[in-house]
C-alpha cells in the first residue's frame, strides 16, 4: 500500500460522527494505494517506504 493522503475535511452530518459523536478522518483518516493485492497475515513482514 502506498499512503496517498492523510486526513480528509468532514462534511456536516456524516455517517463517522452520527456513529461516534465526531469524525475522525481530518485528523486520523488515511487513504491508501493498493500497490500489490493479497492477504496479510499474523507474522508477515509489512515495510514502511
């Protein structure tokens, strides 16, 4: 996976705050690239580039 953004600005009543009482993503939302599918498993060795 390759980080593409972090953190997005929250629109007025979305689904994260009606569940929670507050949106999370401005500050610990995260989208990501898919840069090789699979499945990650308990033990796999995952790298930060």
């Amino acid at each position: 996976q390759e980080v593409t953004q972090i953190g997005k600005e929250c629109h007025t009543g979305c689904a994260i705050s009606q569940k929670v009482g507050k949106c999370v993503m401005p500050k610990e939302g995260i989208f990501t690239k898919v840069l090789k599918g699979g499945i990650i498993k308990e033990g796999d060795i995952i790298e930060v580039i």
